[in-house]
C-alpha cells in the first residue's frame, strides 16, 4: 500500500496539479546541469530506477523534476529544480524503513538546518527561523523559516522542513520565493485601524463543524473565519481577496444562542426495506436503483447507515440517499442533474431561484436554515453557475457540515443539491469563549501585522495573520487555532 501511496504522490509530482505545456527554453538550465547540482548539494542518492521529466506552467515558471526510486526497502526521493534558478525548490522522500530511534525536537531542528546547509537557497539570510511555528505530526517535526524584509514579513514566501521522528531523515522541503520590487510602506493604514476593520468585518462567528483527525470525526464548536483569503489591504483599508480585489463584506453578527432551537427528529430504528421506503420519496418512477450498501461509521462519525443510489433511466442524473440506521432520519441526500453552460444571470438572480427552492422543498426546516450565511460568504461564483450553502442551525448557531447546498447553472436552472443533517450528539454552547474575546486572542497569537503580499498585480502591503489558511478554525472553548491536518 505504501508503494502504491508512494507511487500516486510521485505520479502527482510529475504530472503536476496545474494546467502546463512543455516547449523549448533556451534560458533554461540542461537536464545534466539539474543532475549535477542535485548531486553536488545532496550527494548519491542510491537508486534502481530513474524519472526525470522537465515541466514549464503556463505562468512562464519551469522546473526539472527527478524522482529516484530504491526497491530493496523501498524508497523514493523527488527533487525539484528551478529550471531558470538551479535552486532546489523541493525535496520529498518517502521510506518503508520505519526506524527505532526518539529524535528530541531540538536535534531534529539541527537535522534540519544541516539539511538547509546543503541545498544553500541564494537567499537563506533573508529568512528567519519561526520560533513560535509548532506543527508537528504523529510521525514528524515541522520547521519553518520566514521570509522578512525591513521588519516585515512577505506572505507565504517561507521554507518549511520536516524530520521523521524515528529516523532522523529529512522528509519534506520546501523553499518559496518571490520576485519583485518592494513596495513603499508610506502612508499605509497604522495596525490600530487595520485591528478595527478585522474586529468590524473579518472577526470570526460561532458554528458548529466536523473536525477529522485519523479518519475518525467529532463535532466541535468552533470560531471561522468569514475566508483565510480575505485580508487588508494596507493602502486603502479595503478587504481584499487573493488576487488583490476589494470584496464587500457585510458585518458577521454576534451569537444568539437560543437552546430551545433544534430541529425535532425522529428515533425509530430501521431495517433496509423500511430505509428504503424513507430513501425512495425523492426518487422519481424515472430514475433506477443501482446500488445499495450498510456502513456503521459514515463519514467517519458514529452513524449507522443504509445507503441507497439511483442513475436517471433517460438523460443526465444521480441520486444518493443515505438514512441513519438507529433513528430512521434522512441524514445525507446528493442529488445531480444536466446543467448548462451559459452565465446569463446575476448572482441575485441565482441566490433568489436557491432559496426558493429550498424554501418548497425543505418547508419542515425552515427555522433551523440560516438563510443569511450566503450574505456573509460570498465566495460561490463560478464560470458557468453559482454554488449556495444553507447550513441548518442547532442552537441557533449554524453547523456548516448540516444544510443544504444548491447549485444554480448559469441558466438558472437547479443542477445539484445536497442535504445533509447528522443527527448525532453536539455538545452544548456553554462555557465558551465570547466572540470579541476570541477575536483578540487570535490577533495577538497568530501575529496579525503588517506584511508584504504578492497580488495578480504586484507586490503590496497587507494586513493579514502569518498563516491564514492552517488559522481559519478557532476551538470556542480554548480559543487555540485548530490546525486543518
């Protein structure tokens, strides 16, 4: 299996994750150059077979991949080169060698910087090693440098290391680097203003979610972020997405916890006829049964389940429906269809037609379904439709893994909706943090501050945390950032 995994990450490497083409470069370094300065920096990696593949993205950046892999204990290493640099951008090695050894972080740490000696990035003094950065694995420590620039950190320009515990050997290595002009910091908003328009408009709000950890998932209550995207733009004080466009925002609200709020369901259990007949309501005499299946831990959470799927007999469609065992409820339904492919109507238009349908379809939920959350993220446009979540809310407080979500094509006709509600046990809303207080402790934890930030049109300052997206998930009782891994 681990072969398999291996095999699977390499293939991902190589081909890359990215629309690319390959063409002719003659400012590029050669295929033996790249084999030189991986032997020069890292020495002979012992090897049975070979890949090396040269890729260019479609942004002008190229790389020379090489990917050796051992078979008598099996072992691959990738290394990446800048096609235009010669640098060492990354470096992945995986192992069946388990190893017995207890490496102390403080050692690993030594690994890693012995490690950061050899692959020499031209410019290693411009990064400063993370102190606070802690997020290590079960099997590994995670190390991390960052880029800093007069005082100023530069976004996401880091090199990160990992170091298997019990082998003491490199795993992972990433160095990031962006080029371009600085940008002047005069006449930038101060950190008080840009600290009232997070308060005003990017503080996080109350929900309840899935946290996976190992396959196996718990709800949390938890403080999100509006989007790890958005941030301040340090000029003009305007919310910013990753591309640099000012986004309107409307103010998150402050919980309103009512506990008398919960959607009332039944408890009687079921055999898979009578799942069936719960399953067979939102089928249709058009559409034919093709698969049915028993699972007792559905979507990694303690729920027995009977699961049901249908195709559409004549045309385009799909139908999943899955009813918890032990209550009778309908706890997760997918359903698809055709959809078009023109974009002939506004977002309003399309929000309007999502609730609607919500609105006829799912009458007996209807004041547990947080109609404003669409408002507050507007993150659902897309080329050829508009995708909307209506999450149903248990306490009042919205649980984003339960609701509705509506997919509108661009002709306004509904191409998909899920809706899931498991019904499981949540914990209760007491004993939690406040949401200005979670506000203020997150600021000051993950660093909120001025930093340099490239956009699709150069490089500007922001106002942002140091890792928005491992920062976006906020435990409401301890108010300790949850990492997503």
């Amino acid at each position: 299996m681990k072969k398999l995994i291996a095999s699977v990450f390499a293939f991902i490497i190589l081909t890359g994750i990215f629309n690319v083409y390959a063409t002719e470069n003659s400012t590029v370094i050669s295929k033996e150059e790249a084999i030189s300065i991986v032997k020069e920096k890292l020495g002979d990696i012992k090897y049975d077979s070979e890949n090396i593949q040269y890729r260019e993205f479609t942004n002008k950046d190229s790389v020379w991949i090489l990917s050796y892999t051992k078979n008598d204990v099996f072992e691959n290493t990738t290394v990446t080169v800048d096609a235009t640099t010669g640098e060492i951008i990354r470096y992945n090695f995986i192992s069946d060698f388990k190893g017995n050894k207890n490496i102390k972080r403080n050692d690993a740490k030594k690994i890693a910087e012995e490690f950061l000696d050899k692959v020499r990035p031209k410019n290693l003094g411009k990064y400063k090693y993370d102190a606070n950065y802690k997020n290590d694995s079960y099997n590994e420590y995670g190390f991390k440098w960052r880029r800093e620039e007069n005082g100023i950190v530069f976004l996401y320009d880091t090199i990160n290391v990992s170091v298997d515990k019990k082998t003491g050997l490199v795993t992972h290595y990433t160095y990031d680097w962006t080029d371009g002009d600085l940008p002047t910091l005069k006449n930038v908003i101060d950190i008080n203003e840009a600290t009232k328009l997070f308060k005003e408009y990017l503080k996080p709000r109350l929900v309840y979610t899935v946290i996976y950890s190992r396959n196996k998932g718990d709800v949390k209550l938890v403080y999100v972020l509006p989007s790890p995207q958005y941030m301040i733009n340090a000029y003009t004080g305007d919310i910013i997405d990753i591309n640099g466009n000012a986004v309107k925002l409307s103010a998150p609200s402050n919980a309103d916890i009512k506990m008398d709020v919960e959607p009332v369901l039944s408890k009687v259990s079921v055999d898979k006829d009578e799942a069936f007949k719960v399953a067979a309501k939102y089928a249709g005499s058009d559409y034919e049964l093709k698969d049915t299946a028993y699972m007792e831990k559905y979507g990694g959470l303690n729920l027995k389940v009977w699961t049901f799927s249908w195709n559409k007999l004549n045309g385009i469609g799909y139908l999943h429906v899955a009813v918890n065992a032990d209550t009778g409820n309908v706890v997760d339904i997918l359903k698809s269809t055709k959809s078009g492919f023109n974009l002939s109507i506004s977002r309003e238009t399309a929000l309007n037609k999502a609730e609607s349908f919500v609105r006829e379809n799912f009458k007996e939920l209807l004041p547990y379904i947080d109609f404003g959350f669409n408002n507050a993220n507007q993150k659902n446009e897309s080329i050829y439709g508009y995708h909307f979540v209506f999450p149903l809310k248990h306490y009042n407080i919205p649980f984003i893994n339960n609701g509705i979500t509506v997919d509108v094509d661009g002709d306004g006709n509904i191409s998909a909706y899920t809706y899931k509600n498991y019904d499981i046990l949540y914990p209760k809303p007491v004993n939690i943090m406040k949401q200005d207080e979670v506000t203020i402790k997150y600021l000051k934890a993950c660093n909120f501050s001025l930093k340099y930030y490239k956009t699709a049109n150069g490089i500007i300052p922001v106002y942002t945390v140091d890792d928005p997206v491992e920062s976006s998930l906020i435990d409401a009782k301890s108010g300790e950032v949850i990492k997503p891994y």
